[in-house]
C-alpha cells in the first residue's frame, strides 16, 4: 500500500488536480493546496474568509534560544501554579523531593504533566474563572524524580521508591480558580483527588470487559484493574467526563512475551522489556511481569473515561474504542447527535481511528450519557493517494476479522486493534498524536509528529526521513449542511508540513509568510480557540532544528490559513503539553513536561519553575494570560 515515489512527483500530482489558491512564496516551494469546492462551499468559504480575515493572529512574535525558563510575547503573563509535588488536599505533606514518599505523593500533583481539560463550575456553566482542572501524568523518569541519594542501590530501585513512582502517574483532578489575573488551587474542595497507577479502582467496559483475556490472578472478573498508566492527551465529551488516553504502557512490563500465550499480541504491542525508568517494577509487582501474568498489559492501552463532577465515580475503561499506543481522545458530535471520538496510535507507521457511538447524546440527561462510549463501531482510516479517506470498520465476522485469522468475538479484535487493522490495510501514518476538531468548520486535524524511519512514502507521509512531521485535514462530507463524523468516506489534504520553510532539504509547507521564527518542528498537540484558530505544540524540536519546543498558533482558513505564529517557548529539556483554554478563551493553561530531561535530579540543565538551590525542576502548569484580561492571540 505504501509508494515510494517522489515528493515533488506527488506534490506536482496533488497541485494539477486540485484548485491551487497560492502558489509559492518568499520563503520556498510553500503551496496552499485547496479542495475541490462545490459552488455552495465556495460561497461559504467566501463569506467565512471574510469573517476569518478580521481575526488574524495579533500578537507579537517570541524570539528566543533554549534557555532556562519559559517565553510569551510582549503583553502576555505567566503565572506558574501547580507543580509536581504541590499538595492537592488540606493536611497533605509539602513537596519535599528529598524525603518524598508514596503516601504524599499520593495526594500531591503528579509527576510530567501532559493533557489538561478545564470544566467550567458548578455543572452547566460557562464559568472561566471557576473549574475543575483535570491533568494527566503521563510518566516518571528516575533521575529526575529521585536524587542519587535516595536512588543509590545497585540492586535496583527499592519497592518504597517503585511506590512513589506509581503514585506519580496517572491523573488529577483540582478545583482552580481565578481572583483577578492570578489562578489557584482551592485545597479544601471535595472535587480534588489523585487517580494514581498504584491506588486507584479503574472498571473495565464495553465489548472487552470480562473476557478471559482481561482476568489476572487478581482480577478473575476481568473488570477492575488498578490503576491507568501513561497517560498522554485526551479529551472532552459533552456531558463533562474527561477522556485520558493510556499510551505507551509497554514501558512498563518486565519479562519476556516467548512462550506466554499473548506472545504474538505482546509481540505486536511492543510489550515485553520494560525501558530503564521502570525495569523495576516487574521485580516487586508481579503483574508487572508479563511471564507471571500475561494478561496484565491487557488491561492498558484504553482510553479511560474520569468523570470530574463526581468524586467518587470510579475511572472506566471504555474498550469499545479498541487498544492502542493512544495519544489522545477528541470528541465531537455529529450532525445526528452520534458521539465521533478521533485517536491517534502514536508509533511510527502506526494508524488513526475513529469511534462512532451506536446511540445518541442526550443533552437532558447527563447520566444517560455515561454509557455511550461503550457501543458503537471503531473505524481505522486507509488514505488514497488523491485526496480520499476511507474509514474501514473493525467488526468481528466481518472481512478479514474472523477465526482464520485468530479472532474469536469482538472482545479479540478490540484487545488486538493494531493486528486487526494491519488484516483491514489501513494507512501506516508518520506518528499520529493529537487530533482536533474544528468548531468553525468541523474540518478534522490530524497532528503527525515525525518519522525518520519512513523509507516508503505515501502522500499522506509524503517525505521520507519525515524528521519534523506535518498536519493533515480531513473534510467530512455534509448532511442537512452538518459535517457527518460518521461517513465512511473523507476527503484529505495536507495542512503543512513543518520544518524550516528557508531551508529547502526540509521541504517545509505553510501558508504564505511564515516568519523566520514562526514555523515549528514535530507538531504534537493540538487545541482549537474559540475564535477558530488552531494551536499546536510541539515535542522535539531541540534535537531536530535546535529551537526550544512551544506553541504556535494559526488560522485554518482564510488568506494566514496555516501561516504559524510562535507563542510560547519552554525551558530546556521540556516539551509542551495540554494546550487548554478557559471557555472565554483569556485564559490558557499548557503543561511543561520533563523540564530538564537529559539531566539529573542533582545536575538540572534547569531549576525552572522555582529556581532554588536543591530543587529539582518541576513538570508544572503554566496559566497565560493577557495585560488587559483580553482574550488570547488576539
Ligand atoms: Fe505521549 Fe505521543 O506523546
Ligand atoms: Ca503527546
Ligand atoms: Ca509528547
């Protein structure tokens, strides 16, 4: 399925048959490719260009080197106000790294900081000045979390250790709010709690649940697990859950997948050999290790529904949205009220699927709602090579998903997603992390990090040695003048394809007059404002072009449609995360991840956010707002 054809032979293609509304610019061969529009979309377009043209991106471009802190533009302010170790309830201990425990842990913020979704309180409202953060963590990296001191065993980490790190992932929820510009942590509210990998009661759901392939020596049911673990991005849905995305949860399970009955699932989920940060794990949990329980890793890899509002609901698994290396989770509603979640499986030459609901939001009742993630159809995308996406169905007993090929139920295709995708010919994608919806236009983005072992190009990844990744739009067709989510078949383009746009070898594609600091490399994380404008983080970009990871905005339409502008940079070592924007949209939240990796705990290449003797740096969030309490971007 895959062509290895050139870029420029594809690109030349892709411009000939379809209407080119920009050719060239100052920078390079950038080209704005459009659509093939119906007279009635053209008119719309019309009408939403000259909306669009009003709200172009004002601020003030940053231009700063890595450094050891963090960047906004002129008129912009930061305020730093939940760090990994920041007490979340009243009478919990204050972060002390060298004497930290799991207990505290347990109710202090977590460890590497990754999505973030703002729910507006009380229930109902529209509030930006009072809500319920909800923040993912997504992982532990032994020397910065624990100083030499403390971790200075040769046999390996002690179990008291392995306890603060499991105590350190998975996700929290606070209550925040705001008192003029500044944001804070109310300790006291009943909402805050920790969903840690070591403590919490996580149910399992859908089509999956109580298979034989889910039970465990400690869970003969195969429907309560401990604990969610690596949690990446997310999402929202209407009805006020989160959605947090399990991700890479191979790195976690020690032992070997020969001879266990999952080896060839294992095999194709990389689990087996957990990595350095977590290799101890195994030698004091044993259903950290594969060749005890194999079914263990089973049971991660979901996308894991947290309803905020209530404190004592417990965290469900929803598996009816199939098992992957999930990056995030977007919900959007289709025309008909259908729920459509869009995901990303973020490895390389790994795909993108869709979940479309069986039943319908019910905007009346928000319990009715709770269950709708668990029946519906998974979809996995196979791209043509001229502008078409087909959403393949993975459903038992039908096509290839049958018991020739290893499936016995439903519950089989979900636990082994990718396998059953690979039998259906989906598209292996450079990377898919974060996708977004537009609420302007309900055009899809697709953010695809990079892929430097593309060999083999296809157009949708149509560079190979892909070191600085790119954007994809899918336009869903319309019924009754809505997009339809649920359509099994899309169009495609190439939003851009980031790089150094003045440096042809990248073969970089924005819109017209991205400015020398404006264009961003290995694209990660998505948010759309309330105005339309698109954001993007980025994980990488140090070692790939030697510029701090940041933010960046851009319009999707419109004459700066894709022309990126550079918002935020962060300290050295961090990538940035969870870009989030409060209802009015005057404040956004990010999340600064891994601060000072490729250091240690007692050699930090940064001390950010506090910048004390003796303080590791600390994965936090970071609330921007503007001078003026104007919305953000402009
Ligand atoms: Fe957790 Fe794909 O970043
Ligand atoms: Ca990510
Ligand atoms: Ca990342």
């Amino acid at each position: 399925m895959s062509e290895n054809r050139p870029l420029d032979s594809i690109l030349e293609e892709r411009i000939s048959r379809r209407d080119i509304l920009k050719l060239g610019s100052a920078a390079s061969a950038s080209v704005i490719l459009g659509g093939a529009l119906s007279a009635e979309a053209s008119e719309n377009q019309t009408q939403e260009k000259t909306a669009i043209e009003g709200k172009s991106l004002s601020f003030k471009e940053i231009d700063t080197e890595i450094d050891k802190t963090i960047h906004v533009p002129e008129g912009y302010k930061t305020q730093v106000f939940l760090r990994w170790g920041d007490p979340i309830h009243v009478g919990v201990p204050e972060f002390s790294p060298l004497a930290q425990t799991s207990v505290a842990q347990e109710g202090q913020f977590g460890f590497n900081n990754d999505y973030v979704g703002f729910f507006p309180l009380p229930y109902g409202s529209e509030s930006s000045s009072r809500g319920l953060l909800c923040v993912n963590h997504e992982y532990t990296i032994h020397d910065m979390l624990l100083s030499k001191t403390q971790n200075n065993s040769k046999a390996g980490l002690s179990k008291d250790l392995v306890d603060i790190e499991l105590s350190a992932h998975g996700h929290s929820v606070v209550e925040v709010r705001r008192e003029g510009s500044q944001w804070h942590l109310v300790k006291e509210s009943r909402y805050n709690r920790r969903i840690s990998a070591l403590s919490a009661q996580c149910l399992i759901s859908g089509p999956a649940a109580g298979d034989d392939r889910l039970k465990t020596s400690a869970d003969p049911s195969g429907r309560l697990v401990i604990g969610t673990l690596n949690n990446c991005a997310g999402g929202t849905t209407p009805w006020g859950t989160v959605l947090t995305a399990e991700e890479n949860i191979h790195i976690y399970f020690g032992g070997r997948p020969q001879g266990t009955k999952e080896e060839q699932n294992h095999r194709r989920f990389g689990v087996g050999g957990a990595n350095d940060d977590h290799k101890d794990w195994a030698r004091h949990y044993d259903r950290f290790n594969i060749e005890k329980e194999p079914h263990e890793p089973n049971r991660f890899g979901w996308i894991v529904e947290i309803d905020p509002y209530n404190p004592n609901a417990k965290p469900v698994k929803r598996t009816a949205m199939g098992r992957v290396k999930h990056e995030g989770a977007v919900t959007t509603l289709n025309y008909d009220n259908r729920v459509v979640v869009y995901t990303g499986d973020d490895q390389i030459h790994e795909y993108i699927y869709k979940f479309v609901s069986q039943d319908k939001y019910n905007p009346d009742d928000r319990l009715a709602n709770i269950g709708l993630l668990d029946h519906g159809t998974l979809y996995v995308a196979r791209f043509d090579s001229v502008g078409g996406l087909q959403w393949r169905p993975l459903i038992y007993g039908e096509g290839p998903l049958t018991k020739k090929n290893g499936f016995s139920s439903q519950a089989d295709v979900l636990i082994e997603t990718r396998r059953a995708a690979d039998l259906l010919g989906a598209t292996p994608m450079d990377r898919p992390e974060d996708i977004e919806v537009s609420p302007l236009t309900g055009k899809v983005y697709s953010i695809l990090t990079k892929n430097s072992s593309r060999k083999f190009i296809h157009p949708s990844n149509p560079r190979p040695n892909n070191r600085h990744g790119h954007v994809l739009e899918f336009t869903p067709p319309t019924k009754d003048g809505k997009p339809d989510h649920s359509a099994t078949e899309f169009a495609w383009e190439i939003f851009l394809l980031a790089g150094n746009p003045y440096v042809p070898r990248h073969r970089a594609q924005y819109g017209e007059g991205v400015s020398e600091q404006g264009w961003l490399s290995c694209p990660d994380n998505g948010v759309f404002d309330n105005k339309g404008r698109l954001w993007l983080t980025t994980d990488g970009a140090p070692a790939a072009v030697g510029k701090a990871d940041g933010l960046y905005a851009c319009e999707t339409d419109g004459p700066h449609r894709a022309v990126t502008k550079r918002f935020f940079a962060a300290p050295r070592g961090a990538e940035v995360c969870g870009p989030c924007f409060t209802p009015d949209g005057t404040t956004l939240f990010v999340a600064v991840q891994h601060p000072g990796s490729g250091s240690t705990f007692d050699r930090p290449s940064t001390r950010w956010p506090d910048f004390q003797e003796g303080m590791p740096p600390r994965p936090s969030i970071v609330a921007i707002t503007r001078e003026g309490g104007k919305a953000i971007g402009g």
